[in-house]
C-alpha cells in the first residue's frame, strides 16, 4: 500500500472520528455526554503522558500529580476569581507546570524505570497531600458546588452537559493541535533524538539536561489544562479522581493508542476509559482485572511484538537500552 493511500486512510479516519465527537452529544443522553466530556479531559493527559513516554523517552506513571494540581487551581479560581473558561485552562497549566517544575532535579538526572518509579512516588504524594490539606483542597470530602464556567468573556454560563462537552471538545483540539504543531518543529526532532541516542546528542552540543527540563514542564502544563476540563465537566474534584487506577489506565491507554502518537494516545486513552466506565456497568467488581488482562494482551498483540517504547539512558544498570539505527537522526539532521 502506498505512502498516499495510507495518508488518506488516516486522513479519512480523522474525519470520522471528529464527526463522531462533534455529533455525540446529539446522539446521547446528558448522562452518558457528561461521562464523555470527563473522558476527553482524561484523553488530554494522556496525550501528556505520550509526549514524556513516547516522544521524548522518560517513562511516567505521575501525570496525575499535575492533573490534580491544575484541577485545584482551576476550582479555586472558579469560585474566587473568575468563570471564565480561558482563565481557568491558564491558571490550571501555570499550576501543573510550576508543580513539573519542582520535580525536575529529581527527573533530570534519572533515567528508564528511575524515572517510572520517581514519577510514581511524586503521584502518591499529591494525591496524600489533596487528601489532607483540607482547608484548600476540601480533603477527601473534595470541592463541590463549582460555579459553571463561561467560554469567553460576554458569553452565557454553560448549563447543560451537551455545551460542556461541546466546550471540552474543543479545548482538548485547540492544545492538540498546538502539542502536534510543536513535535513538527525541531524541538520534536530534538527530542526524538535524545530519546534514541541521548549520549549522541550530548557529544553534538546540545543541552539534554534543558531540553528534558522543558519537556517535563511543557507535559505539566498539558495534564494541568486536563484538570481545568475535569473541573468543568463534573463541577466537583476530589483525591479520588486522581489516585493510582487512573494512572495505569492512561499508561494503558497510551500503550494501545502508541506511545510515539499523541493522537493515538488521545484515542486510545478515550477508549480504554470508555469502555472501563462500561465495564463498571456490566461486570461489577470485574473491571480492574479485565483491563489489567487488556495490557497484557495488547502488549503482545500490537504490531511491533510488544517491544516497549526507547527510554533515555538505560533501563538498567549495565543494560543498554535498545536503539534503532534506521529512524536515529545523525547530528547533522539534528542541528539542520
């Protein structure tokens, strides 16, 4: 098949699902739209956990330490300082971000499954701390009683669970659209790059050290905008949306959807927490150990034959890890 058969195909695919998307809402009950719109946002992180796992190499299991810290802030400045959904998707990013911040030393001098488990620890940590900061945070009662928010300025609050989809829908392709416009630039390259041969780029010139920095941040950013969503389209946070089950679905949902494809990672996290909520429904009590049976058969059953995704530096000590000669950039490429 050809290379342009092939881009019709997806391009033809694409088309279908934001049909698909765009019509939902029509086609279903306030309900069930209201459990979409919360998938979107969850869709959003994982696109975050995409761009560190698969784009830039550095395994996390942690997204949702800037996914809550974002749905915080967004929910206190709903109720303090302004129901405007821009603001609020701002302030949700700066506060993901300035918490990815703090965590850099900690990931920029780690590398494979250090990384995994830092991430991990960092995860349990927010989570605890929501949990019992409870002047802020409400603790494990959470915040409810979220004022609606409104898409700009001017424009009526959103009122039904069809226009906060709608609103959601379109916040998650706006900063898609943006994190896929940023991977065709050669910071994309660049982190391709330092995910394959990292040891190359550095003898190249390059600052690795900033470059993970800022992919780090840049991810926080992205899980945070997901918080300002899940604020939205339930109008209620609290420890329980953000605890360790939902972390390894993401990981999940990025393995099928292909940890190097943020839109894949996007579909194939909509997918693994629809049909997780489904579950829920007809298998009560079942759903964790079906899904946990869904990663390891998807592991093995996805072209490639279950070969992880390449990770910076190495998995293990004394253990290199894999490299493929064919797709590593030279450094000349890199600097071009």
């Amino acid at each position: 098949m050809s290379d342009e058969v092939v881009r019709a195909l997806r391009r033809g695919v694409a088309a279908l699902v934001l049909a698909g998307l765009v019509l939902a809402p029509w086609a279903v009950d306030d309900y069930t739209a209201a459990l979409l719109a919360r998938t979107l946002a969850l869709g959003l992180v994982g696109v975050s956990v995409a761009l560190l796992t698969g784009v830039a190499g550095l395994p996390t299991l942690g997204q949702t330490a800037p996914y809550a810290a974002g749905a915080y802030a967004s929910a206190l400045v709903a109720g303090r300082l302004s129901d405007v959904g821009p603001v609020q998707v701002a302030v949700a990013a700066a506060a993901g971000a300035a918490l990815a911040a703090v965590t850099v030393p900690l990931v920029v001098s780690a590398r494979g499954v250090v990384v995994l488990m830092i991430t991990l620890a960092v995860g349990e940590l927010v989570v605890t701390a929501t949990g019992r900061w409870r002047s802020v945070t409400g603790g494990t009662d959470g915040l409810a009683g979220i004022a609606p928010v409104r898409p700009l300025w001017g424009m009526p609050a959103l009122a039904t669970d069809r226009a906060r989809y709608l609103y959601t829908l379109a916040v998650v392709a706006v900063l898609l659209g943006v994190v896929l416009l940023v991977l065709r630039t050669r910071v994309g390259l660049l982190l391709r790059a330092g995910r394959d041969d990292e040891a190359r780029l550095r003898a190249s010139g390059h600052r690795v050290s900033a470059q993970v920095a800022g992919v780090h941040i840049a991810g926080g950013a992205v899980a945070g905008s997901a918080g300002a969503l899940l604020v939205v389209t339930q109008q209620y946070v609290s420890p329980a949306d953000f605890g360790f089950d939902t972390s390894a679905l993401l990981l999940l949902g990025v393995v099928i959807g292909g940890a190097a494809s943020v839109a894949g990672a996007l579909v194939g996290t909509v997918v693994v927490i629809a049909a997780r909520d489904w579950l829920f429904g007809v298998l009560p009590g079942q759903a964790p150990l079906v899904l946990g049976l869904a990663f390891v058969v998807t592991v093995y059953l996805l072209p490639g034959g279950g070969r992880r995704p390449a990770v910076r530096g190495r998995l293990l000590p004394g253990v290199p890890a894999r490299r493929r000669p064919a797709d590593r950039p030279t450094p000349s490429e890199v600097r071009a």
